[in-house]
C-alpha cells in the first residue's frame, strides 16, 4: 500500500486526551508505549480472541468436506487477516495502525458459535432481554465480560469488571452500529445494533463528543477493511473447496441466480442487475483472475495472487477516493468519511454473493444450519432450566448476583455467546444426556 504515514505517539494522528483515556484510570506498566499499543495488546492475547479459532466462519471448523485439505477460514484466521488489511489501510490514510488494527481484531469477538446462524438463533433466545447482536455482544465482552480489569463498585464497593479496559478511541473504532436495538438511523426495522440496553453507560462514556449514529473515520476503515477481508477470502474458500466454478459465472442463468442473492442483501434493492455484471466483467477481464483451480502449486499460488490484487484494488480504491475528497492530511475520528466508490463496492458484493451461492447455499449446509439452530435453542432451554448448573464459575457467580430473570437470562445468553462450536456441542450433550 503506498503512502504509510507512521508517528511516534497518538498526538501525531490528532487524538487527544479524550481520545485516550480509559473508564478506570491506570498506569502503564512498561513506559514508552502508546495508549493504542496497549489497547492492540490487550485484544491480542485476550481469551475472547483466541476462541475465535474454534468459530465458524463460512465452513465448519474440522469440516472434512472440503477438496485438497484447504483449511478454511475460522473467526480468528478472519479477525487476523481484516486486521492486516485495515492496519495498512489505517496508517495510509492517517490513522494511528495500532488502533485500527485493535479495532480489526476485536469486531467480531462477541460472534457465538456457529457464526450468523448462532446469531439468529441466540436473538431468538434471547427476545425477551434484549435481543442478540454480535456487535454489541462484542462491545459488552471488551467492557465488562473479558476479565482483565476490576475497579471498586462506587456503590457498594465490590469489585466489578471493566472488561479489558480499553481507551475511548479503541472502543469507539470498534462499534460498526452505533445505536441501540431499533434505533437504526434509515431502518427502524433492521436487526443491525452496537449496544444493549444494560451496556448503554459505557457506550454513551465511548461516544462522548461523537455525532450521534456516526461511525468514526476508523470505524469505517475497520468496516471496509471487514468486507473486503471476507468477501475476498471466502471466494478464495470457496475456489479451494471445489465449491466454486470460475467458468460457470459467465453463463447467463447462474450470473441471474448470483444478481438475486447480491440485491437486496449486498447492494441496495434498487441496484440495477446490469451495474453487478459490469462489476463481475471488470473482475473477469483482469489478467490475474483464476479462471480455473486444479490444487497444484502452480495454482494454489495463482489464486494467492489473485485474492492479494483484489485486496489492493478495493483497498486502493478507497484510499484513492478518499484522498481525492479530503486532501493528503492525516484523516481521523470525525475529521473525514471513508469514500468507498459504488464501482468497488459492487464488485465487492459480487464476490460475497458469489461464495453465498455455491458455498452457504449448498443443501448440506443448510442441513448443518437447522441442526446448529437446534443445539443452542436446546442448549439454551436446558441452561435456563438448571442454572447455574451448567454455567462456567464465571458466569455462575454473575447469575448467583444477577437481580431478576431479565438479568439471569442474559447470564445465559453470555455463556452461550461465549461457547466455540465444539465446546457448545459438548456442553449440548452433556445435559442432554441428563434429561
């Protein structure tokens, strides 16, 4: 990526005193690091992020479906790589990397097992405490349920996490959705939230000083940074996995099968079909595009050079755009918006509707979604009837404490969000098996 801009300290990439602090003050244990080296550190070897290895990305963890053994992605394997791509994005435009980069990695951490089908099924359990939403599951883990740090309850005196106790800016660069349940600024209707209800203190201590419902500069570096992270490489699985013709996406009915899952849920529902095959054409005609995948090496290295000039030529796209509406100065916080141009974005969400066709939609997946759906509904029923039996010591004690149902169920909630794919079918069972 050409033109890093780096500096020694936050003050070179404009961020203040505000922009530093931290919900409980306290000092820095090896002096001559920066506040966001610190917060990128905390997020780095945090418990939340390494589980993220046992999460479904696109394909199941352990999944022996696949064509020449190709590892497919996990959340963590995805939460690295978005974390390159927006670091380097980050710095070119002015942000400090170790924020962006903090930002990347903690913005899927609150995604429960089974990926958005956990999701779902979770904001079905959990309708009657306030939903279920990875992100503001994400924000209520960095907060207050990632034991890193504990402070005096000034209440009562008692000790109370405040999660890994970032600063300010890191909390703000992480939240895609600023907004609680059903406050969506253009849909009232759509399910896409950053906090609840019980998180609205802290939310409201992160966005001091914030336009309300904006998402800061590196908030929306870290959202580019997410689509083009997985919209690249779930093609890349998807070509490796065998699930993925390049050929057959220039035949007419399959190129109409992919307009209809792009509109409505990757591109806007008045997206003219034609804009998408000019942005799928524009791709095709490049002269690094895998026009075919065989698993040799020859082609495995093909295909890496493909999905590293796809990464550049979204990622250029957007720095390109950007400077040309804000000039070449250090852009942050809630100086500049991240122009991303409709021709990127559209070829981006090709790619995405691409993977969703041949891989997500494939019938054996659907088979393995409806059972998952039924793991933790059950899961779910089964910790509501015996808990805290069932709860890690963890989440026990918050249930032993918690004031009313309300609260205990979202106890529950937490430890199941909590759950890799595995651990959830292991627990699943066990008190299965105690019925």
């Amino acid at each position: 990526m050409n033109g890093i801009l780096e500096g020694p300290d936050e003050t070179a990439y404009h961020y203040d005193e505000t922009a530093t602090e931290r919900w409980a003050a306290e000092p820095d244990k090896r002096p001559g690091r920066t506040a966001f080296q610190r917060d990128r550190a905390r997020v780095l070897h945090s418990a939340a992020l390494r589980r993220l290895a046992g999460k479904t990305q696109v394909v199941t963890p352990g999944s022996r479906s696949l064509a020449w053994d190709a590892s497919p992605r996990t959340r963590l394997t995805h939460s690295l790589e978005c974390a390159q791509v927006g670091r380097e994005l980050g710095a070119a435009l002015g942000c400090d990397p170790d924020l962006v980069e903090a930002a990347c990695l903690a913005h899927d951490m609150g995604h429960p097992p089974f990926g958005h089908n956990g999701e779902q099924a979770l904001n079905d359990v959990a309708k009657d405490c306030g939903g279920f939403e990875g992100n503001a599951q994400s924000l209520r883990l960095l907060t207050r349920i990632e034991p890193k740090r504990f402070v005096p309850d000034p209440r009562t005196g008692e000790l109370v996490s405040v999660g890994l106790n970032l600063t300010r800016a890191t909390l703000d660069a992480a939240t895609k959705y600023p907004w609680p349940r059903g406050a969506h600024p253009t849909e009232p209707g759509s399910p896409k939230f950053g906090v609840y209800e019980d998180d609205l203190p802290v939310f409201a201590w992160a966005r001091q000083g914030a336009p309300r419902h904006r998402k800061c500069f590196e908030a929306q570096v870290m959202d580019w940074s997410d689509d083009v992270a997985y919209s690249v490489h779930d093609f890349e699985d998807g070509l490796h996995a065998g699930h993925i013709d390049p050929n057959l996406l220039m035949a007419e009915p399959e190129r109409a099968d992919i307009w209809r899952v792009a509109v409505g849920r990757y591109v806007p529902e008045d997206t003219d079909p034609q804009e998408l095959a000019e942005a799928l054409d524009r791709l095709v005609e490049q002269e690094w595009w895998p026009h075919g995948y065989d698993g040799t090496a020859v082609a495995q290295a093909r295909l890496k050079d493909a999905t590293s000039q796809l990464i550049g030529r979204f990622c250029l796209a957007a720095e390109g755009a950007t400077r040309q509406a804000y000039g070449s100065g250090r852009l942050t916080r809630y100086a500049a918006e991240l122009v991303v141009p409709r021709e990127a974005r559209n070829e981006c969400a090709v790619l995405k509707a691409v993977a969703d066709r041949y891989v997500m939609q494939r019938a054996e997946q659907e088979a393995l979604r409806a059972d998952q759906r039924i793991v933790l509904a059950e899961l779910a029923e089964a910790l509501t009837a015996r808990a805290p039996e069932g709860l890690d010591p963890q989440f026990r004690a918050l249930f032993d404490a918690a004031p009313d149902d309300r609260a205990r169920k979202r106890v529950i909630v937490d430890q199941i969000a909590s759950l890799t794919d595995a651990s959830a079918r292991t627990l699943h069972a066990r008190l299965a098996a105690r019925r």
